[in-house]
C-alpha cells in the first residue's frame, strides 16, 4: 500500500485554495461567511449520503439499521444549525461592506439543500416552483423525487409489521417501530429548527424587510418555511392522544 499522510489524505492543498474572498479590498469577515456556507455545503453531502442508508434500510425492512442511521443524520443537523452561531458574530454594518460581490448567490440556489428537502418529503407546490424557477430542475434533485419520501418508506414499514403508528405509542413497551418513528420525528423537528434560526440570523444581519441576494424576499421568504413539515401524518397521531382534530 503506497504510504499516505494526513495533509494528502485530506487534499488539504486542494481544500485550503479554495475559500477565495471576492471582495477588494478583502473584507476580515468574508473569509468566515465562505467557510461556513462551504461547510454547510460538505455536511449536506454527509446528510444526503446518510440519507441513503436510511431509506435503503428502510426499503430493506431493516427497522434498527435505519434507527441507527437517522440518529446520525441528526447528530449532523445538529452540527449545520449550530454553526450558524459563527455568523451570529458578524455586525450588520460589515456585511454590508462585501455583500454587493456576492452577485446574485443564493444559499436557495443549493443543489444539495433542495435535494435533502426533497429526499426528506418537500412535494408542496411551492416548492415544485422554486427548484423549477432557475431553469431545468437540477439531476440530484430529479432523482431525489423520483424515490418515495420518508413518510411513504415509514408508513409502508408500519403496514408490513400490521400494526397502526397509533398502536406504536400504546404498546406494552417500545419498539424498533416506535424508536425510528420518534427519530424520524427529531430529524424533521430538527430541521425546522434549523430554518428558524437561519431565519433568525438573517433578521440579525439584514433586517426582516431586506430582499435576498438571489432575488428572494429574503427573511421573509425564509419565515414561510419554518412550519414546513416534511412527516405531517406522523406529527398528527400526536394529537389523537389529546382529543384534537387534524386539519
């Protein structure tokens, strides 16, 4: 086996060249804005290839396999929303200093990102539109699509065991079922949760009225998809137990 350190391992060479500040002079906070959207980007690469594993052990019928998978898609939103906090440091008044380089980039414009939503369960109409607004709807995203939703995969689960998803709260004692169904509601509940503090950074920097970059209506488009659901018939069982009505 041909010996190998670190730094090639890593292709830090390649890695370090390419945060590549645009504005000029270059602005002390850009540096931080590019590393962590490129960071975020690496993750959703994580997530999504985590996702496969999910749905595959799902498809599988492996219910504990997939238990274990999505308590690490988990860990991993978890690590997307929190460095968020980083940008939480940067005054409004800095941004604005570089923010015109920016072009029309838009975090909307995510390749990745509208694939995790889609591989999640997004099939709303206005989520149709905007992956479709740029022109043709990216392959990553296409293909994301085409397979069933988490929601579809775990309700497809549930019938194969004869149960009901109520019957997985009222059982005698928990099962591989009732585990995967409360982490699959952690990662939505997560996600969503990563929205809103995106939303809050966003309001924190520019302000709830400043249009986005990309064209978007900025803060304001972001707030309509804070309580997006991606397993909104598994949030509704919750319910049952309370008398109330689903919409």
């Amino acid at each position: 086996m041909t010996e190998i350190n670190y730094p090639d391992y890593l292709a830090l060479d390649e890695l370090m060249q390419l945060q590549r500040p645009r504005s000029n002079p270059v602005h002390p906070d850009e540096l931080l804005f590019i590393v962590v959207h490129q960071a975020s980007e690496l993750w959703f690469k994580c997530i999504l290839h985590e996702m496969g594993h999910l749905t595959g052990a799902m498809e599988r019928g492996e219910v504990m396999y997939a238990v274990l998978a999505v308590q690490r898609i988990n860990a991993l939103v978890q690590i997307v929303a929190a460095q968020l906090s980083a940008l939480e440091t940067m005054p409004p008044q800095h941004f604005a200093q570089f923010r015109g380089y920016l072009g029309t980039s838009s975090g909307s414009q995510s390749v990745q990102f509208r694939a995790l939503e889609a591989t999640s369960g997004a099939r709303d109409p206005h989520f149709m539109h905007v992956i479709g607004e740029h022109g043709d709807v990216p392959a990553l995203v296409r293909e994301a699509l085409a397979r069933p939703t988490l929601e579809e995969l775990f309700e497809r689960l549930v019938a194969r065991e004869g149960v009901t998803v109520e019957s997985l709260y009222t059982g005698a004692a928990p099962t591989p079922l009732f585990l995967l169904a409360e982490g699959l509601l952690e990662y939505d509940a997560g996600f969503a949760r990563w929205r809103f503090l995106h939303v809050q950074l966003v309001e924190r920097i520019i302000g709830p009225d400043t249009g986005g970059t990309g064209g978007t209506l900025g803060a304001r488009y972001l707030q309509r998809t804070v309580s997006q659901r991606f397993l909104p018939r598994l949030w509704a069982v919750r319910a049952k137990f309370f008398g109330a009505t689903t919409r």
